[in-house]
C-alpha cells in the first residue's frame, strides 16, 4: 500500500518546498551574520523538527486526521483565548514564549486545524445533498465555525492571518460550489465593509500602513521608512545580485526586520533579480501543483482540504512579496519556507504533509489490504 501512495504522490510539490528551504536558508544566513547566525541556527533546528511531522502527517490517511479535528479545534480556540493574556511583542499578544528562548505562534496552528474542521463539516453536509452548501442555515454553520478563530486572531491584533483565514475559506468555498450569488453579494459586502473598517475599526499604527502604502514619500522617516529601504534593497540587487553578505540595506542594518518580514528583499539584493524571479516561479508551481491536487482527489474532503492550504500559500506569497515591492500594504506576513519562524515552519510542513498525503490516496484501490 505504501509504495502505492508514494507512486501517486505528487513529488513536484515536495521539490518546490525543498528549493524554497534552501534559498532561505542562504538569505537567512546572509541576513543574520551581524547577530552570530543565531536565527540562522535555529531555523536549520526547526527544519530538523519539522522533517519527523512531515513524514508523520503524510503517512497518516488524512480521513483519521480530519475525524480528530473537533478536538483539536476545541484546543485550537482555548489556545487563541489564552494567548491574549501574554506579554505583547511588538504590539501584539500573538505568541507563547517559553524560557525566553522559544516562541510558538498557536494562530500558526490553528490555520491547518480550522481548515481540516471546516472541510470535514463542509464534506458532510454535501453528502447528504450536493447543493446544500448554498442553505443559509448550513453557510452560517460554516461561518461560525471560522468567525470564532477569526475575531480571536483579529483581537491579538494579527490583521495577515485573519485574512489568510478568509481567503482559504474563500477557495475552500469555491472548491464546495458555492452559488455565485454568494460570491457576488460577498464582494459587495467587502466593497463596503473596506472603508468602514478603515475609518472606525483598524488601529491607528494599521491606517498608517495604509496612508503609506497609498503614498509611500507621506512618511519616509517613519511608517514608510522599511517600505523605502526594502524598495532599494531589491532595485539594488539589479540581474544576479550584490552578493551573500555584501548586501548594503542588509548588511549595514537599513532594512528591518530582515529574516522575517522582508527576507524576499534580502534575495532581491544579493541574489538578484533572477533568484527572486526563480521563487517566484517555484511559489506558483507549488500552488498550482496544490490546486490540482484538490481538482484530482479522491473525495470532496482531500479536496476541500487542499483547497484551503492552496488558499495559505497563495496569500502568503502575494502579500509577502507584494509588500516588500510596496504593490500592497505591509502587514507582517512571512514568506513560506524562506522567513525565519519556528511555529510557520512547523505548520507549513505539515500542510505540505498534507498536500502529499490527498495525492497519494487518490486512487481508491489502495485502501484495499492486499
């Protein structure tokens, strides 16, 4: 059965990620030789960690997974709730530090959770009627079930996870065959919600962001300082770069922070424009390597999972880059596989996981014991 799935599996997904690691592990170096590599030596430990979990979760049959979601659900919640009682880092309460060496981000997590929940929920409605995902009744089953997580998120204030959530549940919908009046009438609703929440809602460091993104030279020295510096890093870099560790905005500490939220702008200026172009490419084969695994799986669960991970990857990709290029506005989103972070390595792996696992099971015959 075993090597059945490995046949089937699409290992084009697994090279793309292996790539993505690399490079990053290059830029992350590059980035951190002024602090002692001491990012640098933890990300190598966080992919070590991560390599177990990504064996594990794709040898588990995603079914047994997806039938143990409420529960972790439920954990993922109580998790959300408590971390709004710790110490804030960098204006938010979004992190579990442990001994002031380790941080675990459960918002990480619970992206893979809610996901996994939703598509077991939204699997069985439309099992007992393919159109009954279109009932009012049972949509508002599905938008509690995100809201909850949702608000929590939004309250840390962690503004780029919140909308990663709705545009995995967005794909998710799709994926389901949501009526096009929905969709039709939630783009209306985003149309008008938009400017509301910018005037009565978002937090003043938030609108910042906003004002400089529409007009990058109202605050150069201050909101849209890292936007400039990143602008420069990246036209610097030019064709093959200024080279590992000789990047000027990376290296004299103009562009921050630089192993996380503009890593894209470390390779944009030592690696140049043909790194940066070369991931870019591998993100969308990545994503469109996804979203045929949701189109070829073998029930609407692996699929409506696979959506929603296509849906991650895809925001994470075009709003990470897209800010560092100021194309959109700046909201602290990492760059899957490439930024530093313990807790999104961790849970990108285990999507990753979970893209291998559907791909491998999309033939019926293997569940047969031979």
């Amino acid at each position: 059965m075993k090597k059945r799935i490995a046949k089937n599996i699409e290992w084009s997904i697994l090279i793309c990620t292996i790539l993505l690691v690399i490079i990053g592990l290059f830029a992350i170096y590059s980035a951190t030789a002024n602090s002692g590599y001491e990012e640098f030596k933890k990300q190598i430990l966080w992919i070590a960690v991560s390599i177990p979990l990504l064996i594990m979760f794709t040898l588990i049959d995603y079914d047994t997974i997806a039938k143990a979601s409420p529960i972790f659900y439920v954990i993922a919640i109580i998790s959300l709730i408590a971390v709004l009682f710790t110490k804030p880092i960098s204006g938010a309460t979004s992190w579990f530090t442990i001994k002031n060496a380790i941080s675990i981000q459960p918002s990480e997590f619970s992206k893979i959770i809610v996901i996994v929940f939703l598509a077991l929920i939204m699997s069985r409605i439309k099992k007992r009627n393919s159109k009954a995902i279109n009932k009012p009744t049972r949509l508002l089953i599905l938008f509690l079930i995100i809201g909850v997580p949702l608000l929590l998120i939004v309250k840390q204030p962690d503004y780029g996870t919140a909308i990663a959530f709705m545009l995995a549940f967005l794909f998710m919908l799709f994926c389901a065959g949501i009526d096009k009046r929905y969709i039709i009438v939630t783009v209306l609703l985003i149309v008008i919600a938009v400017p509301l929440l910018y005037m009565y809602v978002l937090p003043e460091h938030a609108k910042k962001r906003i004002d400089v993104f529409l007009n990058p030279d109202l605050d150069p020295r201050g909101s849209g300082y890292n936007l400039t510096q990143s602008k420069i890093a990246i036209g610097a870099g030019e064709l093959v770069g200024m080279g590992l560790l000789k990047g000027n905005q990376t290296q004299l500490g103009f562009l921050y922070p630089k192993s996380t939220d503009f890593i894209f702008s470390v390779i944009g200026e030592e690696m140049g424009f043909i790194a940066a172009a070369a991931i870019i490419i591998l993100y969308v084969v990545l994503i469109t390597k996804s979203l045929y695994v949701a189109k070829t799986a073998k029930d609407e669960l692996g699929s409506l999972i696979a959506a929603g991970i296509s849906g991650i990857f895809f925001f994470h990709m075009v709003e990470n880059i897209g800010m560092t290029m100021g194309l959109l506005p700046i909201t602290g989103v990492p760059l899957p596989f490439v930024s530093y972070g313990g807790s999104s390595m961790l849970s990108n792996f285990i999507m990753i996981a979970l893209l291998l696992n559907i791909s491998g099971r999309r033939q019926r015959a293997i569940f047969i014991d031979e």
